[in-house]
C-alpha cells in the first residue's frame, strides 16, 4: 500500500505542476482533465502526507524513549501511546481511499421515474417517490430541474424525467435504481383493501460533450406545441421538442420550459446520457465480477425497497434496513439509508479486495 502511496503522491505533485503550465491553460480539456486528477487524488495525498507526519513523529519518540533521561523517556511514552493507535486507523482510512473509486461518482444524473404494475395507484406513488427525491435535494443543496412529465388525471405521474446537478450526486443517488414497492390502500380502494404496487426508478450518471460525440446527422429533430398547464403561451407556440436518435431508436421528447432552445438542450443532455449509460452497460456486462463488489446489481428489474403504509415501514431489501419513520423518509429523510448503502458497498468491495 505504501509504494502505491509514494507513486501517488508524485504522480500528483506532477499534476500540480502541469496545472500551473501554459500549456495546460491554453487547453481547456487538459487543464479540466487535470483539475479533475487534482480532485481525484487530493483527499488520499492529504491523508497520506498525515501517516507521515504521525510515523515521523513515532519515530523520533522511538529514539527518545532511548535517550536514558527519565523525563524525556515519559513524554516520549506518551507520544508512543498517541500515535500508535493513530497510525492504525490513518492505515485504515487510506485503506478505503485506494478502493477503485466510481469514475462517475462527481457527476451529475438524470433520473427516471416510471410507474410500473397498478395503474393509477402506481402512477401516484412515482408522484410521492419525485417529491422525495425533490425534498431531499432541497436538504443538501442539490438543484433539480424536471426536463419531462407525463401527468395523469388524478395528479400522478406515468412517467417523470429530472436532473439533479450538485458535487457528488451520483454517488448520493446512484443507489437507488430499481423497482419500488409500495403497499397501502387507494383513495379509490371503498373495502379498505391493501393494494402493491410499482415503480421503477433509473439513475443515470449525466454524460458531458468531451465523453460522447453525437452526429447531427443522427438526429432527427422534431418540434410541437406543449400541452399541460402553462397558459396561451403554451398553446400557441412550438416550444416542446422530440429527439430521435436514428442509429439507437431513441426517442426524447422535452417540453418542460417555455423556450424551444432550453427543451432542445435538456433533450440533447438526456439523449447523451441515455447513450453514455448504455455505452456503460455495454461494458459492465463484460466485467460481470465486478458488479458484484456493488450493493445490489443495478439492474432495473431488481426490487429494492417496499414502502409499507399500514406499517409505516421502509424496508430496503439489499441490506435488510428497515425503518419505521415512512412520513419522515417520504419526506426526503433518507440520508441515513443511503449512507448505510454506501457503508455496505464499501464493505463489500474491502471484503473482495482482502479475499484477492
């Protein structure tokens, strides 16, 4: 671990020295590739350079201990005894820094909600399950903006596209892909009859311009009027745009925003993203071990948490959580799950790094 640590930390004085260059300012993809290499690597250089500092300090309290003068002797004990058990979990937290990282942790994400088996019920629930995620972006200072809606008549949503932009959010998100099942009983229910219910929730990590090129000549472009609340402005102007991918069979479609070139930016954000996730998926397939060093397998069609109205439980099914607080959690409190999900997951890939 330690040679992997010195060849880190000079790898990273030279990525220090390369942003300070010219060169590098006078290229804006370099000096952002760089930038982000000094993100990357910042956190373990700094804990690093910390075990140094405290192995240092043990060792010069190793010669004292020796020096013969009983006062000396005494303070140098004292210091043995600090930096000891210091240096045994500095060891442990670098530990876990050298675990291969999500390259797509720092980004941003779309994320996609679609109602599933139950109809209206279903439809409902994705509604409560976007103002969840809404509520939670809100309590740690992520911006969301909602680029696609499809509303029913009752208030729900068949489906629901948004973007969550703020440091980290795919790492915050990302595990929260899959199928989400509620159980209560509908407004509509005159018995008092318990009905389950789906929704299927995707996390993309949002994909920029320099990691897919699109051709325009892909892409056929589509304009319309928006429907929905909004007024006669929506009504009579063509601000909605539809994406059509010719290569994939993709089909985007915004109309979110009054103006025609903000729907024809948010559409051709999700068109990359959409690409750059099955470009993805494409590739984990050929790594299958490595999908399950993960919290669950990331597959869509994997049920991930019931939502129990009578109980008022929440039970994620990956590492048997369960909580009793459902008002709380739907109302975007469910920062204490995704940090047990993230200690798992962490736990999991230390276990498999041991085991190889």
């Amino acid at each position: 671990m330690l040679d992997k640590l010195k060849e880190a930390e000079l790898y990273y004085s030279g990525v220090c020295h390369k942003l300070s260059t010219p060169e590098a300012l006078t290229d804006p993809s370099e000096l952002r590739r760089l930038m982000q290499e000094e993100k990357k690597l910042s956190p373990i250089i700094e804990k690093y350079r910390e075990y140094k500092s405290v192995t240092a300090r043990l060792e010069e309290a190793l010669v004292l201990q020796g020096e013969g003068d009983p006062e000396l002797q005494e303070l140098a004990d004292e210091e043995i005894k600090l930096c000891r058990p210091l240096i045994e979990e500095l060891k442990k937290e670098l530990t876990v820094l050298l675990l291969p990282q999500d390259p797509n942790d720092e980004k941003n994400v779309v994320v996609e909600i679609r109602a599933g088996a139950g109809g209206e019920e279903a439809a409902l629930f994705a509604y409560d399950l976007y103002r969840m995620y809404s509520m939670y972006a809100s309590q740690i200072g992520f911006k969301l903006e909602t680029a696609y809606v499809n509303e029913t008549e009752l208030g729900g949503y068949k489906e629901i596209s948004f973007t969550v932009e703020g440091n980290g959010a795919y790492s915050r998100l990302k595990y929260e892909s899959g199928v989400h099942r509620v159980q209560r009983v509908p407004d509509t229910e005159s018995q008092g009859r318990i009905h389950t219910s789906t929704v299927t929730v995707a996390v993309l990590p949002e994909a920029e311009e320099v990691e897919l090129e699109i051709n325009p000549a892909d892409i056929v472009v589509e304009t319309m009027k928006s429907s929905g609340a909004g007024g006669q402005h929506i009504n009579k102007t063509e601000s909605a745009v539809r994406l059509i991918h010719k290569p994939s069979g993709m089909v985007i479609e915004c109309r979110e925003e009054r103006s025609q070139y903000k729907n024809r930016d948010k559409a051709m954000k999700l068109l990359r993203t959409r690409l750059y996730d099955q470009m993805c998926r494409e590739q984990e397939g050929k790594l299958a071990d490595a999908r399950r060093t993960q919290v669950g397998t990331g597959d869509r069609s994997e049920k991930i948490r019931t939502y129990n109205f009578p109980q008022r439980r929440v039970t994620d099914h990956r590492i048997g959580y369960t909580v009793h607080t459902l008002d709380a959690f739907l109302n975007g409190n469910i920062g204490g799950l995704i940090d047990a999900l993230a200690a798992a997951d962490t736990a999991e890939k230390l276990k498999n790094s041991g085991e190889k």
